[in-house]
C-alpha cells in the first residue's frame, strides 16, 4: 500500500508540471504501468467535440470514434451506474443493451481490452469525463488491488481531470506560464543538481521515486532545448532561471 501511495503522489506532483497532451499521456501511462495497469484513457467534453488522452491503440481508438462507440459506451452513458468508480468487464457482454453495445464489449475484446475501472467525474451540461486504467485480463490480485486503493485511484482520476481542464491544452502558449519554459519544480531539480545532488538526494528531499525526479530533468532539459543535463542547467543559469 505504501508503493500504490508513493505512485500516486508522484503522479498527482508531476501533473503540476504538465503543460501538452503529450505530457499528461505520459505522465499517466508511467504511472498506469507502475500500478499493474496496461493502459489508460482519460475522455472528457471539448466544445469542438470529445477529448480523448489515451495509451490504447491508436487503431482502436480511431474504429471506437468512428462507430460512435463513445455516445452508447455504459462506462460514460449508462444512467443506472451512479458509483463515482466501478469496475467493467468486456466479457459480459451478454448484460449489453443493444446490438451496438454488445458490438462495442467484442470489439474492445478484439484488441485485448478485456476489464478495468473507471473512475466517472460530474461535468457540465448533464455529461461526464472519465478516467480509466484497462488491462488484458482479470485476476484476484487487481480485485484486490482496486478493492484496497479505491480512495487513491478515486483520487487519481479526479486530479487528472482537474490539471487537463485548467491546461487548456491547444488553448495555451509559453507565455501563460509566466514568461519561463520552466515550472517551479523543474527548476528546483535543476538548482539541486547544480548544487551537486543526485538524483537519489533530491528524491529523498521531495518524498518521490528517482524516477519522478528524473522525469522532471527530463522535461527541464527538452524545454530548455538542451542536449545534455549539464547543458540544461548552464542554460537555466545563463538565463536566471534558477532559484
């Protein structure tokens, strides 16, 4: 339980700083993984149309739009599921409603994607957003799992939603984020390591994984268009970027 906890927390400290779709793909596809989890999508409403950010299949995905799968899928229409978070299983497709829905629960099981939770998140105009981690196959173990975390995954999912709603994403340029191509935490990582820690130490300092450290450098060093970290941190002093 203490890992599940340390994963979330890492994964709720990296979305602050997330700035494109493809970091908010990244961040939750890393953390999907570290939990046991295959893949994730998050669906949520745009005013041109659905927002989908996800690691499935671009395959699928395109076929899932292109049937409109995402105006009869249970897991975002049903009016009968008013838990905020509920499991699903692909292979009960014998409880679909329809023709259309059995076919979506076949399709789904055509590409592996067999069970999951998701967690559902009230928006506006009567519809939801929904975060979802998906694996290929079901055990006891991840009944278990989800059965423990319920709080922490809930937690997840509604974070998730919050930090892609406030980014805009598409609406934002660099200016928004106060004239730096760096946020806060990624230039605390960088002064730590221009002050001689390592990775490990600055992990310790902030309660995270090596990794989340290093995912912050990471984003640090290709915003600052950097071809090393040593690079990254000569730039970031050279423009009084650090603390």
């Amino acid at each position: 339980m203490k890992n599940v906890k340390r994963a979330c927390d890492e994964f709720v400290d990296c979305l602050h700083a997330a700035h494109t779709e493809d970091d908010f793909r990244r961040i939750a596809e890393r953390t999907a993984h570290a939990l046991g989890f295959r893949w994730f999508a998050y669906f949520g409403h745009r005013a041109n149309g659905p927002k989908l950010i996800s690691s499935y299949p671009k395959s699928w995905t395109s076929h899932y739009f292109r049937e409109g799968y995402h105006n009869i899928d249970p897991v975002l229409q049903d009016p009968r599921n008013t838990s905020r978070m509920f499991l699903w299983d692909g292979r009960e497709a014998r409880s679909a409603r329809s023709a259309k829905e059995r076919r979506l629960f076949e399709d789904a099981l055509s590409f592996k994607i067999r069970t999951g939770l998701t967690v559902r998140i009230p928006a506006s105009q009567n519809q939801c957003a929904a975060f979802t981690l998906a694996v290929d196959d079901r055990s006891l173990g991840l009944d278990r799992f989800i059965e423990t975390s319920k709080d922490l995954l809930e937690r997840m999912g509604l974070t998730y939603h919050a930090h892609v709603n406030a980014a805009r994403i598409g609406h934002v340029s660099w200016e928004g984020y106060q004239g730096s191509p760096l946020t806060q935490r990624e230039r605390q990582c960088l002064a730590w390591i221009s002050d001689g820690k390592t990775m490990q130490d600055i992990a310790e300092l902030l309660g995270v994984s090596s990794r989340g450290v290093k995912y912050h450098l990471d984003n640090a060093r290709r915003n600052l268009a950097a071809l090393t970290l040593p690079h990254a941190v000569a730039l970031a002093l050279r423009q009084g970027l650090l603390p």
